[in-house]
C-alpha cells in the first residue's frame, strides 16, 4: 500500500454521498476494487470493506470483516477507527454490552482525536444496555472541552451522573 492507493481510497470515499441507497453495490466494488490490489493478508482490506458494508447498511457483514482487520493488526488511526465502528455495529446488531466491552479500555488509552467518537459510541452501546445515565456522562464530560465557557462545571455535572444514586434517608 502506498500514498496513491491511499489518495484513491479517500477520492473514493469522498464521493460515497453521490451513490444513493439503490446504488450501494457499485461504491462496495469500487471499495472492492481498491481492495483488490493489497497484498495478501494486508489489515487494509477487511477494514476498508467492512466500512463499506457498514455504511451502506449492513452492520451484520461489517462486523466479521472489523474483527479480522483487528486480528490481522491494524495498527494507529485506522485501529482505532475498527474498534470505534465494530462497537457500532455491534450494538446495532444487537450486541451493544459486546461494544462497551470493546469501548471502554479506550477510555484509558492515550488520547488523541478520535477520544470523542469514542465515548459516543460508548454512550449508544450504554444507552442500549438502559444505562443512560452512564451514557450522558460520557458525553457531557466529552462536550465540556469544548465549551468557551463552564467546563469545570459540566465535568463536574458529568463526573455526578457517573457515580451510583446516592442512598436514601436512614431508616427507609
């Protein structure tokens, strides 16, 4: 793989919106074109294709294609983005407590641009699993940064709807 291939695939990409619905199988073979020309083995391929699934649809394809990118060892951004949309995909075919298992070590990871989307989904897989409350404080810490003003609020706002309900009065 190389810049060209590289410059291709996001060319590619970036044309994704001018494919409507009905015609999502020529942009999953233009993906499969591009796919076609790595080696053997390259983690490239299975990712490249499982966005291509997943974006037109079809979770339940991407996400064998998600793990194998992963076991084949992708590596930096693109790791990062597979686990990011495998716990999507997951939590949309039904598996959202797989996806926050998946998620959540990331929150401890080293930080880098990808932080936010990561406790978005994070929060989607929770709020699948009925805990919202978990969910909203991932993204109101995460939206805090952004805020010109009140982030030490909102963090702490955050920071409150994470810990369990406090107990009740003595004797109840």
């Amino acid at each position: 793989m190389d810049q060209d291939w590289e410059d291709r695939v996001t060319a590619a990409w970036a044309g994704f919106d001018g494919y409507p619905e009905e015609r999502a199988d020529e942009f999953r073979a233009v993906i499969d074109a591009l796919v076609a020309e790595l080696p053997e083995g390259s983690p490239d391929a299975p990712f490249e294709r499982a966005c291509a699934w997943d974006s037109t649809g079809h979770s339940d394809k991407a996400v064998p294609l998600y793990r194998e990118a992963l076991a084949l060892g992708l590596t930096g951004y693109k790791a990062g983005r597979a686990r990011i949309q495998l716990a999507s995909s997951l939590r949309n075919t039904g598996r959202p407590q797989e996806g926050v298992a998946l998620l959540t070590p990331e929150l401890d990871a080293p930080s880098d641009e990808l932080d936010d989307a990561v406790r978005a989904t994070l929060a989607l897989c929770l709020s699948s699993l009925g805990r919202d409350r978990e969910g909203l404080s991932l993204v109101l810490g995460a939206l805090a940064r952004h805020l010109p003003r009140y982030q030490r609020s909102m963090a702490d706002y955050a920071r409150a709807l994470a810990e369990p309900d406090p107990p009740g009065p003595a004797g109840r």
